[in-house]
C-alpha cells in the first residue's frame, strides 16, 4: 500500500491565528478515533509533535516564525515517515524564510496553502472582528482534518 505525502501549510503575517489554527488542527486529530500522539515537544506558545491515526502518520509544527525550527522540524518528520506534515510561515518569502525552504518542497508532497484570517493583527481589534477571525481559522482546521479523515478513510480500503 502507499500512501501519497500530503503537506499542509499556514500562511499569514504574524498575530494572525497560525498557531491558533495549527493547534485547533492538532486537538480535532486527537479527538479522531485510534488516534495517539508519538511525540510531543512543547515549547510554549508553539509545539511539535507527531500523532498516528490509522495508519497514517501526521506530523506538526507550530512553530512558522523561526526558519530553522520548521527546517529541523520537516527534516524530522520525513525522516520518521510521515505521510501528512502540518506547518506554518510568515507571508513574506525572502532569502532563508521558512516559506523559501517550504517551496522547495512542492515536488515531494501534495501541498495544500492556507492563509490564515485576512483580518489583520486580530489581537488588536475589537471583539467582533476578533470572533470573525477565530471562527475562520478554526473552520480552517476543520477543513484541515477533513481532509485528513479522507485520507485516513481510503488508507484503511
């Protein structure tokens, strides 16, 4: 059986729910059934990890903003075979940015880009436009898992 590599990536500038939304991703797979988390490194507010779920291995680094954190991090999930990696990255693609070492990727992986909530530096707004971004990047990690689900579905036929 083979399983094709999927890559999910958030993108956005920085304040803007990429954390938030990797994190909410990371809860919904642990509510999936059978599913386990391999590793675990906190490193507060950001993490890695690794969690199986039928089969398919997933591994996730919050973590967007410090280029050799997502480096090391990838290196690490393709070196234990995972089949779905989850990361984040600041909009801006500029000489050693983790979304130029992202790029480099595209041949190796299905990729799949998300921007997190246009709304710009929620933090700051007012609690309306704060409730809109939150509910869209958490519909993104529904979308997310969602996805996910399909390929944990069709790598169990």
């Amino acid at each position: 059986m083979t399983v094709d590599k999927t890559l999910f990536v958030l993108y956005g500038t920085w304040n803007t729910g990429k954390t938030t939304t990797i994190t909410k991703t990371r809860d919904l797979l642990m509510k999936l059934p059978d599913a386990t988390k391999t590793e675990y490194k906190p490193d507060a507010p950001d993490f890695t990890c690794i969690i199986k779920v039928g089969g398919i291995r997933i591994g996730i680094v919050s973590d967007g903003d410090v280029p050799g954190n997502v480096r090391n991090a990838i290196k690490s999930f393709q070196d234990k075979n995972c089949h779905v990696i989850i990361c984040a990255c600041r909009t801006r693609k500029t000489k050693g940015s983790a979304r130029e070492y992202i790029d480099t990727l595209s041949g190796c992986y299905n990729s799949y880009w998300f921007r997190t909530s246009t709304i710009y530096n929620a933090r700051w707004l007012a609690n309306e436009k704060e409730r809109e971004c939150k509910t869209y990047n958490h519909d993104t990690a529904k979308v997310i898992v969602g996805m996910i689900k399909r390929r944990i579905n069709a790598n169990r036929q």
